[in-house]
C-alpha cells in the first residue's frame, strides 16, 4: 500500500496496475483512447499523459504507481498536449460525422468537444481506403481509423484470432488483414468484438434494418420475432433503465408496435437445446465415446474450432443453437395454412450477437437447404430502430411473448451468461427438482465470471468433470492441453465472447466492470423469477415433442457439420 498526491489531493492505492487506475480511483476521469482494462498496454495515444513535480510528462496508462509520486493531470501544459493530440487525430481522419453510423456515440467526438476542438488546422492527405464489407457480421472503413491498436489487442490478447494487426510503417500505417485481404478471407469468426472496442466508426455492425423495415410494411408478410436472453438485461441500458434489469415485457411491446405479428421468446429454442444436448451427452458419457463433448451454440466458437482444430469438429454437439432450433421449428409451425394465413413468414431473431448474423447463412444451419432465419438483428440495432421510431421505451406497457413460443425455463434464460449451458445441462440430467440440488449446482463452479472453471459434479456416482470457457484466447489455451493429453473432460461448454453473450460483439458499448456484472446478475435473477426452473419441465416443450416434432427431431434440431463441410467444397 502506498499513497500518491494527485493534483494537490493525497490518494491511497493498493493493488491498481497502473497510475491511471489511481487518478481515476480519484475521481478524475482523465481522457484516453487506446486503454481498456482487459488488454495489454499500448500507450499510443498519449491522452493519459501526466506532468510530475520536476515537469517531466509520461503516460499514466504504462507506469507503475510508486508511494510519493506527485503528479498533476490537468495543467495548461497538458491541456494544450491533448487537443493538438486530437486535431491530430482528426485531421487525418474520415470527417463525415453527420452521416456516420457512430455519431453520437463516438469516443473521438466525445473527446473532441470534451477538449474543446472546434477546429481542424490541417488538411486530410491521406489516401482514400475501400470499405470491406466482405463480413455478414462487421464493416470495417479504414478512413475512420485512428490506428488506437484496441481492435488489434483484443483479436490477440482476448480471442486468439489474429485476423488483423499493423501493415506498413510511419504515415503509411493501417490496420488490415494480412495481404490486405478483405476480412471475409480470414480467420475471422465474426464474434464482434473489434467492434466493442472500437471508438470510432472504423469497425461497425453489419446492419440489417433497412430490410426489416421492408418486410414490416408489407402487408403479405407475417413478420416474427425471437429475443434471445441476453438481450433483455441489456436493452434497457439505453433508455435509462438501470442496468441489468430484465426489460422482456417491453421489448415484447415495443416489437409489437414496431410491426411484429408475433414475438417469442429464444429461451425456449434453449430448453430444446437443452432437451437434445443433454440427450447427446448422456449416450456419449454411458458409452465412453467421443469426449469431450463441446458445445456448439456459440458460431464464432465453432469457427475458430473449425479454422485451428478441425480435429476436434467430431466432438462438437450436432445439436443447433437456440436460435437455429428455434427458427426451424416455427418455420415447420408457419406451413401449415391455418397459422400462415396464406401469407409469407419472415423470420427475425434479436441477438447480442454478430456472429449470428454469419450462423444463418451456414449450410448445416439450414432446412433441406432452405435458411430458417431470415435477418438477424442485434440489441444495437434493435435500439437503433426504436429511437428512429420515436417510441418512449421507458413508458410502453409489459407485454407478454406470444403462444405457443413464449415460454422458457430459467435454464433457457442463463444461457446468455458463461456456465449456463453447463448449468442447464446439469439440471436436466439431475433427477427430480429438489431445491437443495438447484442450489448445490449453483455453488458447484458453473457460476463466475472467470475465462476458465472446472467442475466435477456427481451423476449417480460417476464423477462427470467438465469444463467452461469464455473467450477464445482462453478456449485455444484449454484446447492445446486437451490435444496433449495434459487434461480430461467429458464436457466443455465455450463462449467465444468474455463472460458470455452478456458482452456479445452487439450488445449496447462502454460495458465497464458494473455493467458486465449487472448483466449477468440480471440473468440469474429472471432465472430465480421464472416458476419454470428445469427445460424438460416446460409445457410447450413437451407438447411441441408430442405434436411437431415427431419423426422430424433430427431434421429440425441437428446439423452434420460433414456434410456441411461437403457442401462448402462443392
């Protein structure tokens, strides 16, 4: 412990990595560009920069705090540093900040009328780039970069992906795929989070709403819509709902006065899931053969399995995700003429998710090879359509999701957060519905916000040892020590995103520590409010399996990835 004076002011501090988590320990929110927590320091932008006792400057970002340290962090000095820093940056900069999908929500912007730069003295002589909007989930525009290096960390430090870094030297630098190949031909697994930590326009969405509204004005279209869990504790973010707070029952509401005939709920396509990958498991576990299972409701996870360990592809669950399931199964309901109404279906889901955007278009996601899912949209897009469509989310009435898919379990609902699947899992196989045996899972490791937990959970007294995963920097660690023979598990459920879909490449930005903690206590908490705690004790699951489903389980539930893969290569 040790203690620092901070602008005149004396400031304790412990364990913080550096001094610009004791100056904002402080109250002070001192401007920066290319830090975030979660990656490794950079110091390129120069924002943080400080002035000692003595006048000499440094960035606070990449040194170590040390008992006595006097610093100031807002002298004329230092002012004047930072908005010739940001003139700089703007100057060679894409200005088209009216029409830019980020305006308004902009760090650069933010910081530029935080610093008072109303002026650009320099003009922009750098070459134009093209836009690469080769992805089904991401647009990057090379114009709007300011070469910060956080979309670079977190595709390294974070996801392990390495689809883009550096290219070139001096004035020449960009951020690029190798080759300067369009990002569609790399190893790239859509999962977004670029885009989070992105503070420009340089990395955005790949939206989809003009075509939604398309299909909600026309009158030959019944138009649905499936919210996925993580989606709810995130949503209300943006309209001045405390964060975390389960806002189901307005979305619903909004989505119908959006235009949306029906609106159903993601969760149960879950319990479904549930349903068939406990199933899956179970036969793999009793025989022995092909373990560990993996779990593959995760895209971006399947794709980076599929790019670094095709080895392991055979392990992933044939299962669908909760949203592939769910989109199958009520394009089946929609045929029959007495549900159509002798109208086309269009099928949306709402995701926190950019994968998803790249998960429809797969070929072992689609039906006889039709795709089930027509759009995706994500949470970021959802509140883009809301705020166009001036609709006071605050004062619109809960809503129930309508019949006969709107009804999940608590284990449907927990899959947004890390350890859900796991957790769903495990209740499943778990016989009755004992309060001490929820509880006891609860407290087994499942829960946490770690990139990596073990467990060992008792069935019928054989040990079952799975593991869970978030983040795909993480995953690539546990893999190469499952490849090696170092470890065994007979269960391994992975996110590609930290902590879970909670903190999906679409989710609503600036997700500090709080939020993210919020998020997935909102999760539970709906989980502890839904009677329904268990998948195989849903309803309308049951009863989709008596009716629907029957002899069509394997159709509309699994996928080959073989097959799939023959398919690709044709």
């Amino acid at each position: 412990m040790g203690s620092m004076m901070i602008d005149g002011r004396r400031v304790e501090f412990t364990d913080e990595p550096n001094v610009l988590a004791v100056i904002r320990k402080a109250g002070i929110d001192i401007p920066t560009l290319c830090y975030h927590s979660e990656l490794s320091i950079y110091g390129a932008c120069r924002l943080c920069t400080v002035e000692n006792e003595w006048g000499k400057t440094f960035a606070s970002c990449s040194e170590k705090p040390k008992d006595g340290m006097v610093i100031y962090t807002n002298t004329p000095r230092l002012i004047k540093y930072r908005k010739q820093i940001i003139e700089l940056l703007l100057a060679s900069h894409c200005r088209d900040c009216t029409t830019c999908i980020k305006s308004g929500e902009c760090h650069l912007q933010d910081l530029a009328h935080r610093l008072g730069v109303h002026d650009v003295r320099f003009e922009n002589t750098k070459e134009p780039h093209p836009i690469d909007d080769s992805s089904p989930a991401i647009v990057r525009d090379p114009n709007k970069c300011i070469l910060c290096g956080d979309c670079v960390r977190m595709c390294d430090n974070v996801q392990g992906v390495n689809a883009i870094d550096f290219a070139y030297r001096g004035t020449e630098a960009i951020v690029s795929p190798a080759f300067n190949k369009p990002i569609a031909q790399t190893d790239c697994v859509n999962c977004g989070q670029c885009r989070v930590v992105c503070p420009t326009g340089a990395i955005s969405i790949k939206t989809n709403i003009d075509v939604v509204w398309d299909a909600l004005a026309d009158k030959d279209t019944i138009v649905i819509a499936q919210i996925a869990p993580a989606v709810r504790v995130a949503a209300g973010e943006e309209f001045g709902i405390p964060k975390g707070e389960n806002v189901m029952g307005k979305l619903v509401g909004v989505l119908h006065r959006l235009g949306f005939d029906e609106v159903y709920d993601t969760a149960y396509g879950a319990d479904l899931t549930v349903m068939e990958e406990s199933k899956e498991f179970m036969e793999r576990f009793n025989a022995g053969e092909n373990l560990p299972l993996f779990t593959s409701c995760c895209p971006a996870w399947v794709k980076f399995c599929e790019n670094r360990y095709p080895e392991f592809v055979p392990h992933l669950s044939t299962c669908r995700s909760p949203q592939q399931m769910f989109g199958a199964v009520v394009r089946e309901y929609y045929k029959n003429p007495e549900n159509n109404a002798g109208k086309k279906l269009v099928s949306v889901s709402i995701m926190p998710c950019t994968a998803k955007k790249e998960e429809i278009l797969r070929p072992e996601s689609k039906t006889n090879g039709r795709q089930d899912i027509d759009y995706v949209l994500t949470t970021t897009e959802l509140i883009s359509m809301i705020k166009r469509a001036g609709i006071m989310f605050d004062q619109v009435e809960i809503e129930s999701a309508d019949v006969p898919f709107g009804i999940g379990s608590g284990a449907g609902v927990i899959f947004g957060v890390t350890g859900g699947v796991t957790e769903a899992v495990l209740r499943k196989i778990t016989q009755g519905h004992k309060r001490v045996d929820m509880e006891e899972l609860k407290s087994s490791g499942v829960r946490g916000d770690d990139g990596i937990k073990e467990i060992v959970y008792d069935y019928n007294g054989k040990e079952i040892k799975a593991a869970i995963v978030s983040g795909l920097a993480n995953a690539d660690q546990l893999l190469k020590k499952i490849k090696s023979g170092e470890i065994h598990y007979d269960f391994v459920e992975v996110m590609a995103c930290r902590r879970g879909c909670v903190m999906g490449g679409g989710q609503p930005l600036n997700a500090g520590a709080h939020t993210r903690e919020a998020r997935m206590q909102g999760l539970y908490k709906a989980d502890v409010n839904t009677q329904i705690k268990k998948s195989d004790e849903n309803p309308m699951v049951q009863s989709l399996y008596e009716g629907l489903l029957k002899g069509k389980t394997h159709e509309l539930l699994h996928r080959n990835f073989a097959e799939a893969e023959k398919e690709k290569n044709k």
